[in-house]
C-alpha cells in the first residue's frame, strides 16, 4: 500500500459517498468535476489495494472492506476535525490561552486588576499563572513554556524584551509602635541604626534596597531575611524590624495593614515593574493581544485594585 499521496479531501468524499451522497452531489458539493471524485475514489481503492464501493443500481454502495476501512477513517477524521478545531480555538485570540509569570507582590494588586480589565473584553480567554522568584523565569521565556512576565529585574539577555509599566513608590515599612509611627514620610537616612529585613540577594529588591541605603550614607544591619514581600511584612509587624517595601495606594489609604507604610522621601525610592516576552519566538493571537492591552493600558497600571482615584 502506498499511502504517501492520500489526500484528506478525497477521504472525506469517501465517507461522503458511504452515508449515501451520489458522486455527483459530491463534486458539486465541493465544486470539483464528476470525473475528478470518481478517479479519486479509483486510485483510493488502488492505494488500498481493494474495492470499497461497489455499483448498486445506480448508486455506490460499501464493500466488506469499505464497511471496515469506514470505520477507522470515520475516526480518523474526527480527531483530525477535533485537532484542527482545537488550533483554531487557540489561534483565535478571543479563546486562546496566555501563560503568564509574576513576582508574588505584584500578584496582590498589579497582574489581577489587569487581567479582570482584560477579561471584562475577552471574557473566553483563559490565563495560566505562575508566582514566580523575578529571575527564576528567564528560561520559561525563552523555551516558550511561558509567554511574559511581570518583573522588576531587567532580563539577562538582549533575546528578551522588556517594556516599562511604572515606577512603583518605596516606602519604609516599621512596627505600630516605632518611633517613626506617626510619621507621614521620613528619610532613610534617619533609620540607619535600624535593623533592616531584606528578601535574599539575588532579588531586584535587595539590590534597590541596598543602593538606597548607601545612597542615604549607610551600610545596613540585616536582622532577618524573608522569601518575598508579604513575609518581610510579618516580621516588621511582630517589631523585629523595618523593611523597605513597595507602596500600593489601596494600603497607605485604608491604614488596614498591622505594621505602619510610610513613604520614603528619598528620589530614588522606587521600583521599576516592566513587562519581559522573547523576540525569537511568535506569540500566539491570544498572548499578544493581552500584551498589547497591558502596553496600552500601563498608565492604569498605576493604579492598584481598590484604591481611590488621586
């Protein structure tokens, strides 16, 4: 048997012509000549290397062989029709889905309040979400695992793209009870002899943090080390420390969190949050339209979930 030149077309007008449509209904059905489909289902029966369809009257009817060759070509189809089904479902940019990495801080307010933006217009798209370490997703970038990533820490390499989002405010996080309590804003000079929780070295945010404090005159004291922000938080909250953290409007507004967020005075104390996809692989619909909404909208981005308007 020679199957290297059967056509998936001349399959379907087999099946066609087993349910009972005439050769002649085919041909105009897929504007195609009578002569082409009988030739077609000739050399089909060649390439098989039996009949299928035999002459009844004036109609084909199915052979043992067609009967069971009709079976798994049915099959054959439907999973055929199913796959090309479900690629055009994920080319299609109102029902693919987009995988996205963030750091875990930004998942508190930034990615949820873009992605119900984004899903209020493409309600069918579906996301898959990944609370990342900033560095720990450079390879699923570049392997395609994942489409982007909301970051502070600029890629490694020239083969990622990074966009800016917004400067996200720092601000000096210190126990309820802490002499800077009541303060509205201070200047982290003033905190020198604090001691400091930090997220480990290799996070953007010890590296902004540390440049700060030099900055301000200082080389800090660090007391504890936490996994990320939220953790940091709740050793500062227990009073073994202060941290610099990342100000979200919704927090400083509400006054809701147990240790006190004050803002820091200091020019350089922000955080640069950008989004970071790969240049050497194609997005598909769905992916890149989520990343052209994040781009044009950036400038809400400034804007946490559930803060007032400034």
């Amino acid at each position: 048997m020679d199957w290297g030149h059967v056509e998936t077309e001349v399959l379907r007008w087999f099946l066609q012509v087993a349910d009972g449509v005439t050769v002649t209904e085919v041909a105009d059905l897929h504007l195609v000549s009578q002569p082409a489909v009988s030739r077609a289902l000739a050399k089909l029966d060649e390439q098989v290397g039996t009949p299928l369809l035999a002459k009844s009257g004036r109609v084909l009817r199915l052979t043992e062989a067609g009967q069971i060759f009709r079976t798994h070509i049915e099959q054959s189809i439907h999973h055929l029709d199913d796959g090309i089904g479900a690629v055009a479902e994920l080319l299609d940019p109102s029902t693919g889905t987009v995988s996205v990495a963030f750091e875990t801080m930004l998942g508190t307010w930034l990615v949820p309040g873009i992605i119900a933006g984004f899903k209020r217009q493409y309600p069918r798209v579906r996301f898959r979400l990944t609370q990342t370490h900033e560095a720990h997703s450079w390879g699923t970038l570049l392997n395609g695992r994942i489409d982007m990533a909301f970051t502070s820490q600029p890629p490694p390499t020239t083969e990622l793209v990074r966009e800016e989002l917004l400067e996200l405010p720092l601000g000096l996080a210190v126990p309820p009870n802490h002499r800077f309590a009541t303060r509205e804003s201070v200047d982290l000079a003033e905190a020198a002899d604090e001691p400091f929780i930090m997220v480990p070295n290799d996070w953007q945010m010890r590296a902004v943090t540390m440049q700060l404090c030099l900055n301000s005159g200082f080389s800090p004291h660090v007391a504890f080390e936490g996994e990320d922000v939220p953790v940091m938080r709740g050793f500062v909250a227990a009073g073994l420390g202060v941290a610099v953290v990342p100000l979200a409007q919704a927090e400083i507004q509400s006054r809701r969190t147990t240790e006190r967020l004050i803002r820091l005075t200091n020019p350089e104390a922000r955080l640069d949050i950008g989004l970071v996809w790969s240049s050497r692989r194609r997005m598909l619909p769905s992916a890149t339209v989520f990343r052209d909404y994040v781009l044009e909208s950036r400038g809400l981005a400034q804007q946490p979930v559930g803060s007032g308007s400034q």
